[in-house]
C-alpha cells in the first residue's frame, strides 16, 4: 500500500500559474510562488525504546514586488484562496517596507534543464511498516556484532517531495526527490573501557544492505577504540580526515564564496577571484546535476537551472555563488545556487553538492602510508559548528581517532583536539584519495593535510 501523497510537480505549477495571472490584480509588478511538499517518516530506536514521527509539510513562499520593495511571507496550505489572501499580505508587507536598492527584479527563465536527481519508486512504495522492521533488524544486527555492545542508538529516515517555482516572469519549473538514510551511534564496553562509535548512509535509492550495516559498522568503529591513549602533549603534524569527517572541517568553504557575504563583506575573499586561496593539489567543483546527489535537482529555488561550477581550480579562486539578487546587483546572471531551508524562508546562495577531485588512485590508507607523524580522524568530531568562517580559527574534537607515525596507525586516542585555521588549512591540502562517499554535502574523498596541532 502506498502511504505517500505529495502533489506533481505539474499540479504545483497549475496552481501557481492561476495565481500569478493575477499579478496586477494584487496591485503588484511582480509575484513570485515557490512551492514546497514534503511526506516525511522518522524512526528512532535506542535499544528496545522506539519512536516514530510522520507528516506532510506543505506551504507556498510567497514574494510580493512594488518596485524596489520587496515582501515576503508563507502559508502551509495550496489551497487557493487561502494562497491569494497570503499574497495581498505580502503585497501589504512590500508597500510599507523602504525600498532595496540593491533589487533589480525577480529572475527571468534560462534555458538548460539538466535531468535532475534519482527519484526512486521503491522508497515511495516501502510502507512504513517495512521501514519499522528493516530498522529493528539493523539494530538486532548491532547487537549481534559483539558481546561488547551496551547500547545502540539508531535512526532512519525517509523524505518523499516535490517543489516548483512560479513567477511573473514566466518561471513555471520545478521537480520532485526521494532521500532515505540512517544514522547510529553505538556504544561498547570491555573490563572498564568505554567507547563509542558512528556510522551513516544516506542516498536516493533504497537500499537495504547498507541501511543493514550501519549499527554494524558502528559498532566495529566503536571497538576500534578499546586500549586507547592521550597524547602525551602537544603535536604539530599532518591530519588524514575520513570522508565522512572532511566537512565537518571545510563547510566555512560555502560561508566565504557566498555572494551575499561577499557583496556585504562579510568573507576573506572579497576581490580574490582568480586569487591564490588554497593549495594547487585543490580542486572543488558546485554540481547540481549528480544524478545521486542529495541536493540535485533540475532547478533552484528560484526555478533556475543547476549547474556544474568550478569553485577552485588548482587552488585559484573562479567564481562565487550567486542566486538572482545577488547576482543582479552585478550585473550577471544568477549560477543556479539559490537554496531555501523551507518555503518559510526567502532563497540566498547557497551549494548544491560538493565534488572535491581527487589527486591519486589510493584510498584513506595510503594516505595514512603517507604521513611521518600525526593524526587519522574517522567519525564523531564535536565542536566544528564553533568554527569562525571569518577567522578561520577551528578546534574541533574526535573520539574516534588514530595516532599515526612512520606511515603506520601506532594506537588509538581516547580523544583528540585538532586546532589551525580554516584558511591555512585549505592551502596545505597534500594530498586528496578517490574514495568519494556520498554526503548530505556531495560526493566527498578523504584528504591529507599539513601542519595541524594536535592536543
């Protein structure tokens, strides 16, 4: 039984399009609609303790223009009416707001649809029932792995949604998405010795195998950590990052080549294009077209078409982020990075997936056959949302990590901080494996850097 009902993408655009005809009937120059419908099913389970959360989140963004002002609101209903009231409110919002000199006006069509991201049929039909009992089994199968497990804590979840964009400009795109995955953590005990251990997937196709593992390998990661050590004192040396990790350390990236930071300066790479920033060993590229990308889609969410865009080339600053806004105000046209949280919240730039080239054949541990003396950081890093995305300054802890010397792992480290900056960090990239792992961020290798200390 399908349990799922989100609107088409075609329905969405139907009622968008009845509304915006009307447009100058609100007293209006422009409308913008962006619609947005989510059936969601969450499952936690820790231990024997099971919770389950379902729903439908469902609303119209909604942008009302009066020259150069600009209002917003939302609703979470499609009902029509009910969506024009909302638009004589924003309407209301625009004409008492002062004016932006810094709109132009809301974006205009361009042509290059790519094919969006996989949409998976078989996430859909999985009932929740199905859901509830492959979750009970991948926790069972936790357990299974060791005598030493204590405890698993495990989620899983599954996001079923279409969005469109309709304005007076003559925008009428859109496009629709599945997503599952699942997250644990485990903890193990041997003697007195107490460790964790972490592990997800995420993806746009079902699969059950790897939903399966996760507690699985969470549970091995944890094990991983018996007989661990301090560092005596402090270290100064190179840093192999896990894929699974290496945001947790790079996300300031996104912050600093944000149009909208760099037009208010708020980014240390004001005026840096075709500038130096990073190490020539660092290539990253914004690409909205991955087929398994999370964040794929044929639009934006402005109904601009994603892209691929080269972000650094050999460390060489080539271009920011820009939705409309900001691109206007340049002059250029908007690079297909105007993202929403919700349809609550206008767009602003932000990345689709991210895409780091990697600079050899090997994997995680050849870059660990690469390193004279220092740390391999795997999983369960605390403390990278404090990072300064302006300083640059990071401290950021693991309790799954490795001490590494002479090219081998020597012991594990109850828990280790890793301090630098963001900045210098970024140029000392050594070198960068092709072991990409799907992310919520994109597809992301695991890298080696230098001349990190280590506490």
């Amino acid at each position: 039984m399908n349990e799922i009902s989100v609107p088409s993408v075609n329905e969405l655009i139907e009622i968008g399009s009845r509304i915006i005809q009307k447009t100058k009937d609100f007293g209006l120059d422009e409308l913008e609609l962006y619609f947005s419908a989510t059936d969601r099913f969450s499952l936690r389970i820790i231990t024997n303790y099971v919770t389950t959360s379902t729903g439908l989140d469902q609303g119209v963004g909604i942008r009302a223009v009066i020259g150069k002002k600009v209002g917003f609101t939302s609703i979470s209903s499609f009902d029509i009416e009910k969506i024009e009231e909302a638009v004589k409110i924003a309407a209301k919002i625009a004409k008492n707001r002062p004016e932006d000199p810094g709109f132009h006006h809301l974006p205009d069509p361009q042509r290059g649809l790519n094919q969006g991201g996989i949409y998976d049929e078989e996430i859909v039909s999985t009932s929740l029932s199905e859901l509830v009992n492959i979750s009970g089994k991948s926790v069972d199968n936790g357990f299974k792995t060791s005598e030493n497990v204590e405890k698993i804590d495990f989620s899983l979840g599954r996001a079923v949604g279409a969005f469109a964009v309709v304005n007076s400009r003559g925008i009428d795109e859109g496009d629709r998405y599945t997503v599952i995955y699942s997250w644990s953590t485990a903890k193990t005990k041997k003697n007195d010795d107490v460790t964790t251990g972490s592990e997800f997937f995420v993806g746009r196709k079902m699969n059950r195998d790897e939903i399966l593992e996760v507690p699985v390998e969470a549970v091995k990661n944890a094990e991983e950590m018996f007989n661990g050590k301090k560092l005596g004192e402090a270290v100064a040396g190179q840093i192999v990052l896990y894929n699974a990790v290496v945001q947790d350390f790079l996300w300031p990236l996104e912050f600093n080549v944000s149009a909208r930071n760099v037009q208010d300066g708020r980014s240390r790479f004001v005026e840096k294009i075709g500038e130096r920033v990073g190490s020539e060993n660092f290539n990253i590229i914004n690409d909205g077209t991955i087929p398994e990308g999370i964040r794929t889609s044929k639009v934006d969410g402005e109904g601009i078409p994603t892209r691929k865009l080269e972000i650094l080339r050999n460390g060489i600053l080539q271009s920011y982020i820009y939705d409309s806004y900001t691109a206007h105000k340049e002059g250029r046209t908007s690079t297909g990075n105007a993202a929403r949280r919700n349809f609550e919240t206008p767009p602003s730039p932000s990345f689709n997936n991210i895409y780091i080239a990697s600079t050899f054949s090997g994997d995680v541990n050849d870059l660990i056959k690469e390193v004279d003396k220092g740390v391999f950081i795997k999983g369960f890093t605390m403390g990278s949302h404090l990072t300064d995305p302006l300083k640059g300054t990071f401290s950021i802890t693991s309790l799954n990590a490795f001490y590494i010397e002479s090219g081998e792992i020597k012991y594990p480290l109850k828990s280790v901080s890793a301090s630098g900056n963001f900045f210098d960090l970024i140029r000392n990239v050594l070198k960068i494996a092709n072991d990409h792992r799907l992310t919520f961020n994109g597809k992301i290798p695991s890298m080696l850097f230098d001349n990190v200390t280590f506490i």
